[in-house]
C-alpha cells in the first residue's frame, strides 16, 4: 500500500512532499477540508478524522497534531458570535429567558459543528506548511511516543 503511494509521487520521501509549501495556500485547502499537497484529496475519512495519507496523492497528515486548538479556535468564533447576537436580541426586543434558551444553546452547537471541521483543516494545512510535527521530509522518524514521562 505505501509502496503504491509513494511511487505514484515520485516528490515524496516516506509519504511527505519535498515541494513548495505556501502557507496562505495550505490553510484555504485545509479550510475546504482538503488535502493541503494537492488540494484535491480530501482531508478527513469522518468527520473530524484525518486521513492518514491522502487518498489522491499520497501525502501523510498522519503527523497532525491540532490536538485541542481547533475547539479552542472554535469556542472563540462561535462565541463571539453568538454572543453578539445575544446582546443583539436582548437590547433590541427583550424576549422571555425561555426564547434565549430554546434560539442560543441549538445555534451554538450546530454553529460550532460546522465550523469545528474547517478549522481544524486549516490547523492541519498550516501545520504541514511550516514542516510541524515530523511533516518535515528532512526530519528525522517521528518520536513515537511523546507522552512517556521522562525516566527518574
Ligand atoms: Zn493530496
């Protein structure tokens, strides 16, 4: 299987490309939940799961780590929006709590699923082009394990 992506580029060097990488474009791609390489394969197999490699041109993404940054992005957009529109609302035609309850709570969550995804491939695709997390093709072999606690 490796063997078949990595001859079907022959740019790469174990699954990582050694070509240009703009960060402007990278994050657009990862945004349109993209392959941050080619910008044709799609990023994610589910929907917040990162493809390994990328299904068109072989890429490796398995190096991502955006970790929490993507609810912590998340939480600060869908926040302030919403917010906004809180105050809005409430200065404007002063509605019962139960309207604010039954409009907010579903907006907030249906906003943040949507934006969770693209925000989250735009960390991806921005990790890749600054060489984050072993996307480096000059990089040494990832550390397996960066989570064992140092050894007394
Ligand atoms: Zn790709």
């Amino acid at each position: 299987m490796q063997k078949s992506l990595e001859s079907s580029n022959p740019h790469q060097h174990d699954g990582r490309s050694t070509g240009r990488r703009l960060v402007s474009q990278s994050l657009l791609r990862g945004a349109w939940l993209k392959c941050p390489a080619c910008g044709t394969g799609a990023m994610f197999h589910r929907y917040l799961k990162v493809s390994d490699n990328c299904p068109d041109c072989g890429e490796a993404l398995h190096y991502q780590r955006a970790d929490d940054a993507p609810t912590y992005f998340t939480i600060v957009i869908v926040g302030h929006v919403v917010v906004s529109l809180v105050l809005a609302v409430e200065m404007a035609y002063r509605p019962p709590l139960w309207f604010h309850a039954a409009m907010w709570l579903p907006l907030t969550i249906i906003l943040a699923m949507i934006v969770l995804a693209p925000i989250k491939g735009a960390l991806v695709g921005l990790q890749w082009s600054l060489l984050m997390h072993g996307f480096d093709p000059n990089a040494e072999e990832e550390i397996g394990d960066q989570l064992t606690p140092p050894s007394a």
